[in-house]
C-alpha cells in the first residue's frame, strides 16, 4: 500500500508557480528523499501533504485519506517537521513535549510513558528537566522530531531536518532516521544534503522549477542517465597487452594506468560491475584489489538541474 500519493501537484502564490504538476507515490516502510535547490517547490509539496496549503491543485492522499477533504484524519496519520522548527524556549523538555502530548490527546495515563519513550529514541533523556533554550541546534532539532513522533505516526514530513546542524549532528541526526526508518516508518525528506540522503534513502526525486525531473532508485537515475563509475584495480600479472584488452571491452569508456592500480571508467548500463570482473578473469588477470567508487549524487543532481527556481 502506498501512504504517499500525490498526482498532477500544482501550487501558485499569486502569479507565481511553485509546483508544477508533480507525480509520484512512496509505498509504506520506504525512505523518500526530495532534493532540490531553493525555491524549487520541495516545501511547497511537503506543506501540501501536512494539509497547511489548502489551495492547490490535483490530488494528494496519505494512507488512502484526501488531504483536502479529510485534514483532521491526515494530521493523526503524519508527523511534520519544518526546516525553522520554532520551539518554546521558557519550557524545559518535559513540559515541552508534556504539553504537545496534550495537545495531540493522549490519555494522561500514558503520557509519562510516551514522552520517556520519544525522548530515549532521540537520546534527550539525560536533557528531560533542561530548559529548551539552552539546548544546541542539534539537540533542538532531535527534540523538535521527538515531539512530531509523540502521536506515532505511520509517516514524517522532515523538511531540511539537518539545515544549520554541525557535522557531528548531522551525523547523529542521520543515524536517528535510519533507527526510524528501521522501524517501518515511511520518511519523506527533503535535504540539500545529497550524499547523506544517498546513503539511507530508497528512492530520490530531483526537483527543479516545480517539476520532477527524476525519480528512482541511485542506480536506475545512473543507469538513466548514462553516467559512469570509477572503478580501482590492482592486477598482479599488469601489463601494456592487459591494460588494452581490457580498454577494448564493451562498457568501458577510460582506462588510466597509475603507479599502483589501474582506474577503469566503466558505463554500467551496458556492462555491470559482477560482469566486468568475470571478463577481466577471463583475460588472465589476476586480481588483487578490485574497487568500485561510491555513486555521487551530486553528479547527478547537477547533470539533471540547471540551478533553474520556479
């Protein structure tokens, strides 16, 4: 079943427009990220689908519920989170999330067992009776996702949730939404992050002047696009003959001979990796190291946007 189901998307403010028919669907358990530069219509989509844009229009479904006709039902299935998560500074965490929980109806009988609960999950357990405001960013922005975990929604609307976040908070903020996604939550976030979002995302939607320029897996927008992998070799038995028998396989585009491997730029739409190996065995070559480069977003990404806004 599908929890995310937006189609033919448009949002305008006044003359201008943000999104620009945007499709797509996100089936339950999987990690979404949206990716896109400023003004491209990520947030504009995300606020859509937290039922804060009433006017827009299409359609846009969460768990099978029309946002437009059923918000009240939508806002107990999600859980949003703004990139600027605005927190009430002269409250400590406790009555923080005390006074969401009430806010979201929770039995008082079970609301000092949830609050324990989301604050073990985001690691605040130790900051239960510290004032909000003299938390950092990082720890600020886990609270704010403890507070929009508090009604255990079947999914998050994370925009930017790392955006101002030092390298260390990011990192722990990525683990945590790994921990969720673990858990079966379906995640739809928007991030300027790309390799992080490359590295626990299922699928990835590029987004440039309000449309969907690319959806899928890493691999399927590689393979779409034609792009190339650096793929590392150490040969024992290296020679001039080798290096060109293997230049002259089908899928290779570059081969660099360096002091102590060889640099192969392989087109994995015609020759995967598993194959490529077998037929540089089959040459003879006796492989000591072989060593594909991680993919890179952000080579994508620029190869499918043009720095373009709506």
């Amino acid at each position: 079943m599908n929890v995310v189901e937006v189609e033919n998307l448009w949002v305008s403010y006044g003359k201008v427009v943000a999104v620009r028919g945007i499709s797509f669907a996100i089936p339950r358990g999987e990690v979404f990220g949206f990716i896109g530069p400023n003004g491209a219509g990520k947030s504009s989509t995300i606020k859509v689908l937290a039922t804060l844009m009433p006017k827009f229009a299409g359609k846009a479904r969460i768990a099978g519920v029309d946002v437009r006709t059923d918000p009240n039902d939508v806002r107990q299935r999600m859980g949003y989170m703004p990139d600027f998560f605005g927190v009430y500074d002269d409250l400590t965490v406790k009555e923080y999330l005390h006074f969401f929980a009430a806010a979201y109806r929770l039995p008082m009988a079970k609301r000092a067992g949830v609050v324990d609960d989301v604050l073990e999950l985001t690691d605040l357990t130790h900051k239960l009776t510290a004032p909000v405001d003299s938390l950092s960013r990082g720890m600020k922005q886990r609270l704010a996702l403890a507070r929009v975990l508090l009604h255990d929604p079947e999914l998050l609307l994370l925009d930017e949730p790392a955006s101002g976040l030092d390298p260390r908070a990011r990192i722990e903020m990525r683990e945590l939404l790994k921990a969720l996604s673990g858990m079966g939550k379906t995640i739809l976030i928007s991030s300027h992050i790309l390799h992080e979002l490359g590295q626990f995302c299922s699928r990835i939607g590029i987004v440039e002047a309000g449309q969907l320029v690319a959806e899928g897996s890493l691999e399927e927008i590689y393979h779409k696009l034609s792009l190339t992998r650096v793929v590392h070799l150490q040969i024992a038995n290296t020679t001039s003959e080798l290096c060109q028998k293997i230049r002259d396989l089908p899928g290779v585009r570059e081969l660099e001979e360096q002091t102590d491997r060889i640099s192969v730029r392989l087109d994995e739409g015609i020759v995967s990796l598993e194959d490529f190996h077998d037929r540089v065995y089959q040459l003879g070559g006796r492989i000591r190291m072989f060593q594909a480069e991680a993919m890179d977003m952000e080579t994508a990404f620029m190869k499918l946007t043009e720095g373009k806004t709506a």
